[in-house]
C-alpha cells in the first residue's frame, strides 16, 4: 500500500471516528427519523461534512394546488413550511439530504436541533446515543413570515434565495 493511500485511509478513519454522528432509522414520531449513534454534545453540527444541498426557495404553498397529492405530502413532510403559507424548497428536490429527515415537534421543550441564523445546524442540548434529533420548522421565520437566513452561505450548507 502507498504512502498516499495509508494517508487517506487515515483520514477517512478520522472522519467517520469524529464527524459522524447520526444515521437514518425508524421514527416514533414519523416515518424515518434521525437518530443519535452516539452522544452528541450541546452545540455540535452533526451534519457538517455533510452535502445539505446547493439552493432553496421560499414558496407560497397556493403555487401546489395544482401538484400531485403525493407531491404536497412530500413538500409536508421534507421541506419546512410556516403556518401552512410559505415552504422551503431545494432548487434539486432529488437530492438526497440528510434533514429531509428530521422530523417536527411544536413542543420547544422537545427540540433539540435547529438551524441558526448563519445557516448551520446546532445541537440545543446533550442528546443521548439513540435519541431521535427534533426540530421546530417555525424556528426557520420571523414573525412577518419571512425566512430568517439571508446570507448566501456555500461551505457545506445551504444558500437560500428569496
């Protein structure tokens, strides 16, 4: 084995030992879920490293009336949305992301995620290995309904346009 290739298999070991935190499973909440593979501290982005996809758009949800119901029920259960007004969509909505996954509670008390303000994903608390990440969609709007990130942010997460 080279030199070259003992350094990245070094590094791809580091990785997945420091930068991986979460993986996909069953939801009691909804459906599938992300859930802690091990403990993971107040105020770790367990999604860095990882692709959170190029674009996204605020859309009034009344442009969907004539989609699928499939289609809404995707844009339901994936894309945040604010009081059944407004969603946030990715421009490529065949993306595999990785919060597309997250499911919702209203309950604050029950949130232990969010998106903060420069776009980056936060841990709100300790969460336990096996516990499932919750966010709050409303956490993503000002009270006029407008989305809070207005920053293009291109590092790993996400640019928005309004």
């Amino acid at each position: 084995m080279s030199q070259t290739q003992k350094l990245r298999d070094l590094l791809a070991l580091k990785k997945v030992n420091t930068k991986v935190w979460c993986r996909l499973g069953v939801s009691k909440v909804h459906g599938v879920g992300i859930f802690a593979l091990k403990d993971i501290p107040k105020g770790t982005d367990p999604f860095v490293d990882s692709y959170m996809g190029d674009e996204f758009c605020l859309i009034d949800k009344r442009k969907f009336q004539d989609s699928p119901k499939e289609v809404k029920d995707m844009l339901e259960d994936y894309w945040p949305t604010n009081d059944n007004k407004n969603a946030i969509v990715p421009v490529y909505p065949n993306v595999l992301v990785w919060t597309n996954y997250l499911n919702y509670t209203q309950n604050d008390n029950e949130v232990n995620i969010y998106l903060n303000d420069k776009g980056k994903w936060e841990t709100t608390k300790d969460i336990k290995k096996g516990e499932e990440l919750l966010e709050n969609p409303n956490h993503h709007f000002n009270e006029d309904g407008s989305f809070k990130i207005r920053q293009v942010i291109h590092r790993h997460y996400l640019s928005f346009k309004n």
